[in-house]
C-alpha cells in the first residue's frame, strides 16, 4: 500500500497571478493498494461532495495510465478529504497529484517527479498549484513551449504565519475566471512585472515592508473581490490586527493574511469577530508554510 500526503496550496499571492503559489500545512491523504476489482472510499471534510464513481483523483489517475499506455487490474482506494473544495486552497491541485502518485505507485514508479509536473500541469491548466503541491514552498513557474514546467523554488522566512478565513461558501474558479479581464494595458503588465519581483525579494530576505508594499494586484484581485463577502472589511480587519499582507487565496472564496507569528492568534481573533459581525458564516485558520511538498510512504 501506498500513503499519499499532500497539502494544501495558496495561488497568485496579489501580483503572482497563475505563476505563483505556496504549500500550506494542510493535507489530504490518499491511501491505494493493488486490488483485482475497483473499490474507492471517500471520507473527510466535505466528503459528501465527492463522488466514489469518477472524482478528479480517479480521472487524474486514468490520465497516467493512459499516458504510459498500461492500466492496473484495478485497485482499492481511500481518499481523505481535508482540503476545503471550491474555496482557493487548491483542493483540485490536491486531487490531481494525489492521483497521479497513486497511479505511479500502481504501475511500479514509471514516472520521475519531472514527469508528474508536467501531467500535473497538463490536467490542471497551469503549475501555480500542483507546484508547489510537488514541491513544497514557494514556488515560481511558467510552462515552456515543449509543455515541461520551469520552476524555481523559495523557502520563505521562518517566522511566517498565514491566517486563512475559510468562509462556508463555495466560488468556482470558472466562475472567478469569468469576471477577470482578457487584455490588459502595458502600464498595468508592468506594475504587476515589478510588484512581483519585489515580493519575491521580500519573502527571500523576510523584509516586511518590501511584501506589504508589493503585495497589490491589478489583473484579477480587483475583478474577483466582489466575489468575496466582506473582502475590504476583514483586509482592514486582518492588517489592524497585525498583519503586514492580505490577498485573495487563489480565486477565493478564502482570504489570507500574512504574519509574523507572534501575531497570529490576534489576526484569527480579529477576524473571526469581523465575520461574525458581518454576518459571513466560516473560520479563520493558522497554518504555516509547507516546506515539504507531497510525501509518501510504503508499507
């Protein structure tokens, strides 16, 4: 059998839009074994949503066996639900590798970790999650023409502590697609080039006042918040309390907030008190940088 565990991503970060993202300390977890029939199981959080029929980590799977040309017997998996779906925390990233790893196992490790970002990628669209989900961290991507995925990897400073209000409504990211615009102008393209890199200095070098000053985005952000209750409030809210960023969580639904530890349980405070005065049903959560990526064991 083999035990998957991957966590949890964040998307865009502001000015990162579809080329950046960060593994967050929650995690899924898959479980698979070769079996002659086909048997899933589902539990966990919002399991009730997932079907046992064909769900994104069996579709996910049959995209590798397709891809080498070579499919199992069948097989008896167990999906652990932990990631909220349909709320910015990269629950279809989650999905995907978790089914991929799966089906690599399955089929006695075919694939290299290269190759499993790029059928990642492939499946998702774009690496801005199923990166760092492989990879841990933060991770900067692109896709070159060939289709393989280039990547750098950051570890962010030690003292970060991110603050997610996880509301109880869903926002797709079709549906967050939509309301972003398809062109924009050159002054726009350069501000967000700029604010990017200096972001990414700052989380290399932990200089708080270089990501809070960049953290601001003009290509999505300001077309999606409206998508999110209270978004303007509990930024206000969350940087009040201590926090030196704030930003959609991939599409949304959830918001982040970025901190220095010591500050943390404030920022959850803080915001749990603006949503239940705005009358905006969720809670916020402290979780840190996952520095890991994906693992798994064998037994």
């Amino acid at each position: 059998m083999i035990k998957v565990t991957v966590p949890a991503t964040t998307a865009n970060l502001g000015p990162g839009y579809d080329c950046l993202g960060m593994a967050l300390s929650q995690y899924s977890i898959f479980e698979c074994e070769k079996h002659n029939d086909r048997i899933v199981l589902v539990d966990g959080l919002e399991c009730k949503k997932i079907t046992t029929d064909n769900n994104l980590v069996t579709e996910s799977m049959e995209c590798l066996f397709e891809y080498i040309g070579k499919y199992p017997d069948g097989y008896k998996l167990h999906i652990h639900n932990n990631i909220p779906l349909a709320r910015g925390m990269g629950s279809s990233a989650s999905a995907i590798v978790g089914g991929l790893m799966c089906a690599n196992y399955l089929m006695d490790f075919p694939l290299d970790q290269k190759e499993i970002l790029k059928l990642a990628t492939k499946i998702e669209g774009h690496p801005d999650n199923v990166a760092p989900s492989i990879l841990g961290n933060l991770v900067l991507s692109t896709v070159d023409d060939s289709g393989d995925v280039i990547y750098h990897k950051i570890e962010p400073f030690r003292d970060l502590s991110l603050v997610l209000f996880v509301p109880d409504y869903e926002v797709s990211t079709s549906d967050s697609r939509k309301v972003v615009p398809q062109s924009v102008s050159i002054s726009d393209t350069v501000r967000t080039s700029s604010r990017l890199s200096l972001m990414l200095m700052g989380f290399m070098s932990g200089n708080l006042d270089l990501i809070s000053s960049s953290m601001d985005d003009c290509l999505h952000e300001p077309y999606r918040k409206h998508l999110v209750k209270g978004f303007d409030e509990l930024k206000k809210t969350a940087i009040s309390a201590g926090a030196f960023s704030y930003c959609l969580s991939g599409a949304g639904s959830t918001v982040i907030s970025y901190c220095k530890k010591e500050v943390a349980k404030a920022v959850q405070e803080s915001l749990n008190l603006e949503a239940q005065k705005l009358g905006i049903g969720g809670q916020a959560i402290i979780l840190d940088p996952c520095r890991k990526g994906v693992q798994y064991t064998l037994s």
